[in-house]
C-alpha cells in the first residue's frame, strides 16, 4: 500500500484529476457559504435572466438562481450516486469473492444470478422499477442498486480467481487461518485497489443514469435542485432560454469527464508495468507502442 501511495504522489496527472474531484465534492458541503441564493427562493420579476451581477448564471422560470440550484443540487446528485455506489460496489464484491473462493455450488448459483441480471438491460430495468414503485429519491437508490453490482461481481470473482492459488494465500491457510479470515487479511486487501478503479469509473456511469431517470422526472421532484431535474424543467425553454439546460448540462458532464479521468490515471499507478515506463522524456503511450 506504501508502494502505491508514493506511486500515487509521483503521478501528476493523478494528483491533478484527485485535486479536481475533491474540489467537485466539497462545492456542494460547503453550499450554504458559496450559493449567493436560496435555491428554492423565487424571484418573480427576475425570471428568465440570462445573467446579470445578481444571478451571475441567470434564473429559471419562475426567478430562482441556476448557480445557487447547481451549487446545491450537488448535495442532491452526488449524494445518491455515492450511496449507489456504496451499495452496488460492497453487495458485488462480497459476492465476486464467494463465488471466485468457494467455487463448487455457490460460484454456479451467484454466476448464474449474475448473468440473469445482466441479460436484462438495465437501463430499461431501473425505468420500469422506478415506474411501479414510483417517483422519488429512495426509489431510484434501490432500483439502480439491484442492476448495478453485477460488474462488481464479476471483476472481483476474476480477480480472486487470479490469486486464489498463490503461495502466500496457501501459507495462510497453512498458518491456521479460517477461511474467513484468509478472505479479510489476505485476498481482500489483493483486489481492492484494482477494483477502486471500476469503484471511480462508474461514479460518472451512475451520475449518467441518475440525470436520465431525472430528466424523465422519476427521480427527484420539485422543488428539490438535482442536476438531471433541472435539464427537465429547462427543456421546455431550450430555444427561448439555452442556459436552462446549458449550465445544468456542462456540470454533469464536467464530473463525468474528471472522475473518468481520475479512474484512468489510478489504473495507470496500479499497473505493475507503470514502473519504469517514461524513459528519456517518451510517454507511457509511446513507449508501449515500442516494447509491446
């Protein structure tokens, strides 16, 4: 772990995309001290400000500050995308590593759960779910959390297949550990950086499905500011009023590109071919292309 930590430190393009999101994440902690406005206050007589001194990203339709609802939507987006993620990531770890250690009828019971639940699209899964059980914040958390562990699942069943009958996990089970405690101290601790990659990644992967089922108004409901909420209620003004969906819609894809981003570079510290590869001012890239 020391290894990569002082990996990590060497890589700017990590620290500088790992700045990024820390800076993403505390705007809306610290909404109350940044936002000029209430979110939720109206301003009638200023409505539909493209922007001025007061509203610097302008108002909505009935008077309320856009940057004020973009500072706190985060609160809103955010939030239930890292519940989502808490969810989907320990459920589908948990069981990767049943199936991939046990073996036998566990690993044939949880890979062929596994795959049913990924023949289904889950796009359209969350939808119907979402339908039936209704609009609202809750729902859309389990509904996005029942489709959203199986990638999990499979990531860490490969990898603790990969490393199930290496020497050390042998002299642990030879050293009088349980096979519980084999799974903690020993194969855990193996697989968890690389799947904190797939963990990075998919925050924006969620945050894509979280403003979907928004937009089709089955996540939050007014007057609650959420990102995907907000392209929804400006749609309707696209021509008469482009910053509606315009700002709303660059923050979302501002979080997606820097935790994409970010998920890249701790792949590229966590490669063990990392070491080594920039030589004599070549790129990682270039020298990959030579040598491999």
């Amino acid at each position: 772990m020391k290894h990569y930590i002082k990996k990590a430190f060497r890589h700017r393009m990590f620290m500088l995309w790992l700045t990024l999101a820390v800076i993403l994440i505390l705007i809306p902690v610290f909404a109350p001290y940044l936002a000029p406005h209430d979110p939720i206050a109206t301003d009638y007589a200023n409505s539909m400000n493209p922007g001025c001194s007061t509203y610097p990203f302008g108002t909505d339709q009935i008077g309320r500050c856009i940057l004020s609802r973009l500072i706190y939507g985060g609160r809103t987006s955010l939030l239930i995308v890292f519940w989502v993620i808490a969810i989907v990531s320990m459920s589908g770890i948990l069981l990767g590593i049943l199936s991939g250690y046990l073996g036998g009828w566990a690993d044939m019971l949880i890979t062929r759960l596994t795959d049913i639940v990924m023949a289904i699209p889950s796009t359209v899964f969350v939808i119907a779910l979402v339908s039936v059980l209704g609009p609202g914040l809750h729902h859309t958390v389990l509904a996005m959390s029942m489709v959203g562990w199986t990638e999990y699942c499979r990531v860490s069943r490969a990898l603790v297949l990969s490393v199930r009958e290496n020497h050390y996990v042998e002299m642990a089970r030879l050293g009088g550990l349980s096979e519980w405690q084999t799974i903690r101290r020993v194969i855990l601790p193996n697989i968890v950086p690389y799947l904190l990659v797939n963990i990075t990644q998919d925050i924006g992967s969620q945050l894509l499905t979280l403003s979907g089922l928004s937009l089709l108004g089955l996540s939050s409901q007014p007057p609650t500011p959420e990102w995907g909420f907000m392209l929804s209620e400006g749609r309707k003004f696209i021509q008469s009023a482009p910053w509606l969906i315009l700002y709303p819609g660059l923050v979302i894809v501002l979080h997606v590109v820097i935790f994409n981003l970010l998920g890249d570079s701790l792949r590229d510290i966590l490669d063990p071919r990392y070491e080594g590869k920039k030589k004599k001012g070549r790129t990682i890239t270039q020298w990959e292309k030579e040598n491999c």
